[in-house]
C-alpha cells in the first residue's frame, strides 16, 4: 500500500514538473531556435523541482552548449545566453540552477555561464 502512494507522489511530481515546463510558441524567443530541447528537458532541474538533471536534460544542454560554441562568430553563444535570460524567467528557472548545469552535467564551457546568467 505505501509504494503506491510514493509511486503516486512521484507520478503526480513528474507530471507537474512536465506542466510547468510547457510554454507556448509565442513565450520561446527566437534565439531560442533549436533549444527547445533544452528548456522542456531541464525544466523540471531548473525551476527546482527535481535536484538533479536527468540523463535527458544533461543530452540536450550538451548539445545545446556545442552547437552554440561550435559558432565561430559567437553569434551562437550570445544566442543561447538571450535564451536563457529570456525563457529562464518565464518558466520559473533558478538562476543558482542555470550557473550549476554545465557543472551538474559534466558539460566543459569555453565561456562563463554568469555571463548568460
């Protein structure tokens, strides 16, 4: 009886961590053009709910932050930083969560996170 009640918090935890990382079209600004992996995987870290990335979320901030760093101009850097100053308040992401996620992914940045942040 009393896994069924945890299994159930869990459940109801997950799902609410899953809602309150959907947004519409229009909140996603365009810099975030190919990072909406990013945002709906690691929502759930993020905005606090969970203590840790999940394997999925580590995968699609990896490569997120390799695709933006693969940018020669650093166009792809400033892009994803206006992404994340913009969504982040949004959907509710901590900043203290943003500055921890390479570190809690294992992600090696060429630029400081606290400038995106």
């Amino acid at each position: 009886m009393g896994q069924k009640k945890v299994l159930t918090l869990v459940m109801f935890v997950m799902a609410y961590g899953l809602a309150a990382t959907r947004f519409s079209a229009s909140q996603i600004p365009p810099t975030c053009n190919g990072d909406e992996a990013l945002l709906t995987f690691c929502g759930s870290y993020l905005g606090n709910i969970l203590p840790n990335p999940t394997s999925d979320c580590c995968k699609s901030a990896t490569s997120a932050f390799d695709r933006a760093m693969s940018d020669s101009t650093g166009q792809g850097i400033r892009d994803l930083c206006d992404c994340l100053m913009v969504a982040g308040p949004v959907l509710n992401f901590q900043q203290t969560k943003l500055e921890s996620l390479p570190d809690a992914c294992g992600i090696k940045l060429s630029f400081s996170i606290f400038l995106c942040v």
